[in-house]
C-alpha cells in the first residue's frame, strides 16, 4: 500500500498483537463506548485543528471491542441490536463526532455480511472484527452525475486473476483500517462489494482532506490501480437493494446517532462555558436581575428550549432504533421496510436541526468571549454542518410527507 507523504505511519495490520475485549450486553458496550470517549475528550481540539489521522485513538477503538457488538452470535460476536449501536455512537459523537464517523461503513459492511456473506466469507472476514479488525468504505466517487455513478472496475488480466482498477473519495477510516470494501461494477456491469487489505499492492491513500469539519475523519482519496482481488471476497452487491432490507437505513441510523451525539455535545460545552466562563448580559446584571451569566433570564430560558430539544432528538433517535430492530436487517416485506426507514429518516432529519440550532446558540448564550479559538467552540458547529451534507433534510421530509399522505413507500424497498 502506498500513502502520500505527510501520512502518519498507519499500524500493523497483523491479527492477535492486542487482546480484544469480549462485550456480551448492552449495559457492557455501552459503558465501553463512555469510557473510551473519556479517553479521547482531552485531544478533541487538537485533532480539529491539526487533521491529521488519529493513529492512536483508533487503535484504542479498534482494541476497545466495540468494533464485534453486530457481528452475529452464530460467529461469536454478541449481536447486540440496533439500539446499542445507536446509542454507543451517539455518546462517542458528543465528544468527538470525526471519531464516531469513522467505524460507520464497518457496522455496513457487517450487516452487508450478516445477510449476503457467504459461509466463507463470514467466518473469514468476522474472526478479522472479533480480532480488532475494522473494515473501512471505499464507495463514493467524484466526477460523475451521482457519488453514486461508479466508474470503478472489476475485471480479469491476462492470466485470469481478478483485479480492481479505480478511483474513490470520501474512504472514511481508510488509513488505519485492516480491510477496505471497495464498491464496483463487475464484467456484466453489475454492482459488487470486493473486500481487499488496506496494504494490499496497487492501493493508494490520499490525505486530501481539505474541509472545514469532521476533520479528524480524513475521508479522502483511495486509488486502486490493477489491485489483486480475491474472488472469494467479492460479494454480488446488487442483491442488497433486490428485496426490501434496511441496510441502508442502519447507515442513516448511525448518521442520526452522531447528529444527536453532536446536538448534546454543543449542549453540554455551552453549559459549562456559561456557567464558568460566561458574563451576564450588563442589562440583567444592572438590573439586578443576575449577578452571573448562568442566572440571567433569558439564558436560563433558551438554554431550557435547547436542552428540550435535544432530549427530544434523542429520544427520536431511540425510538428509530427501536422501529428498526423490531423489523430486523431484512424485514418481511416493503411495507415493513419502509417503516423502518422512515423512522430513521425522522429521527436524521430532525437531529440534524437541532445540531445546527445548538451549535449556533451557543454563541447566543455564551457572548463574544465563546468565540476566541482557544475554546474552538466553532468545531460544533462546523461538525455538524460538514457532516448533514451527506444528504439534504429536505428528502428525509419529502419521504415522510409522501408515505403518510398518499401511501407511496420510499425507494430503493427501505433505503432512504
């Protein structure tokens, strides 16, 4: 694998240097996502500005064994739901939501295994996850009509081995991941999933991730070029989208989770610097009315509406998770798939205000002195707003609007 100068040098990709935790319950992963969000809170803000690839920290996630919480009990992971996943995300995302986008193609790519992965492929790729391996996406190209409009290709070379040949952006996590799934068009133009290692011979890692937050993602280029695929990994990934299923709307469950987690985050920051750091506004302090920022009025009452809110978000977040396991990854039919979906789709769109309302207010509430960089309070906000133009609100809305109303199901048979 080649990566561009000013890489750091991503870690061994050797299995069994670390021994991994085994979490078996919900109340265990969780309590494993706080205390490794504890251990990454300190550098939140350096990691912001510098945007470099946070090495240690994702080794810490990848040896925290929260990467093995989906995978399935028949391969020896705990197959905790949809409602541990949301929430362990989420409360990773309050205090670094880069960190928390990075494993988000790895919980799809389980799912994607769970329901299409052969034998083989299962048993092979979950013992890399139970072993603190994290898989990482390589989807989304530039250039064409759609992130979606794929110009990747799998094909044969002369001696009839199978190679990979294109190029990809938005690779989340690339850099330190053990696996890459790499989506494809096939000889017969159809959509596959063709898993290779991050080090395999022809793959390049770009640090061209230039954006203004999310930062610590480094969700840049991944160039493969007449990349040796190996057949047995390759998954035929049309079928996915052939029956009604909520793989995708896992996805945007995860998405919601760090919306939520960004909103409670922004929330949480605003309290302690107006309780610590902030003046009174000189009306309500020569008023007598506060003699700190924490008692003037009208902070109390819209940090209030605030705090509604985002408790509202979360709990829309828990409700979606709830809808979505009680339906399962591939629900009885489009109807049920759609009911899933669209759960998600509320809780994403709404969450997503309400990161953007908090992440604004809380400059409202906290006066100028919030906005001296030392504070890097901008990071909030600049999170959140990176990270809702994966896709617009407005189709979240359109989408619930055109169920309700006239009963037309959101397409792709649930992935919304």
């Amino acid at each position: 694998m080649a990566v561009v100068p000013g890489t750091e040098a991503p870690p061994s990709l050797g299995a069994g240097a670390v021994s991994i935790p085994a979490i078996q319950t919900a109340d265990e992963a969780v309590r494993a996502a706080g205390e490794y969000a504890e251990s990454i809170a300190a550098g939140v803000i350096e990691r912001d500005r510098s945007g470099s690839v946070p090495v240690a920290e994702l080794a810490a996630l990848d040896a925290s064994g929260l990467l093995a919480i989906t995978v399935p009990r028949a391969h020896g992971g705990p197959e905790l739901g949809a409602p541990v996943l949301a929430e362990v995300i989420r409360v990773i995302a309050a205090v670094d939501p880069a960190i928390a986008q990075v494993p988000q193609a790895h919980f799809l790519f389980t799912d994607v295994l769970a329901v299409l992965g052969t034998a083989g492929q299962r048993e092979r790729l979950f013992a890399e996850v139970l072993d603190g391996g994290r898989l990482a996406g390589a989807q989304a190209e530039r250039g064409g009509q759609h992130a979606q409009d794929l110009k990747t290709r799998l094909y044969r070379d002369a001696s009839g081995g199978l190679r990979l040949s294109g190029a990809k952006y938005y690779a989340t996590g690339s850099h330190t991941a053990r696996w890459l799934g790499v989506t494809a068009l096939d000889e017969a133009g159809q959509l596959a999933l063709a898993f290779v290692r991050r080090d395999a011979p022809g793959v390049t890692l770009g640090t061209d991730w230039n954006v203004m937050g999310q930062r610590a993602t480094v969700s840049g280029s991944a160039v493969f070029a007449d990349v040796p695929a190996d057949p047995a990994l390759v998954l035929p990934y049309t079928a996915a989208f052939a029956v009604p299923q909520q793989l995708g709307a896992r996805t945007q469950l995860v998405h919601a989770a760090i919306q939520a987690g960004i909103a409670g985050g922004a929330l949480r920051d605003a309290g302690s610097f107006v309780r610590d750091k902030a003046r009174p506004f000189f009306e309500a302090a020569r008023a007598g009315l506060a003699d700190t920022a924490s008692r003037d009025p009208h902070t109390i009452h819209r940090y209030g509406e605030l705090a509604t809110r985002v408790s509202a978000a979360e709990a829309l977040l828990a409700r979606a998770a709830a809808v979505q396991q009680s339906v399962g990854l591939v629900p009885a039919d489009a109807q049920a798939a759609a009911t899933g979906t669209l759960a998600v789709a509320q809780a994403k769109a709404f969450a997503s205000e309400v990161a953007a309302e908090v992440t604004t207010e809380i400059f409202s509430l906290s006066g100028t002195s919030a906005a001296d960089e030392r504070y890097d309070l901008s990071r909030h906000w600049r999170n959140a707003r990176t990270h809702a133009s994966h896709d617009p609100v407005s189709w979240k809305y359109h989408h619930v609007g055109n169920f309700l109303l006239n009963d037309v199901l959101p397409p792709n048979h649930g992935q919304l």
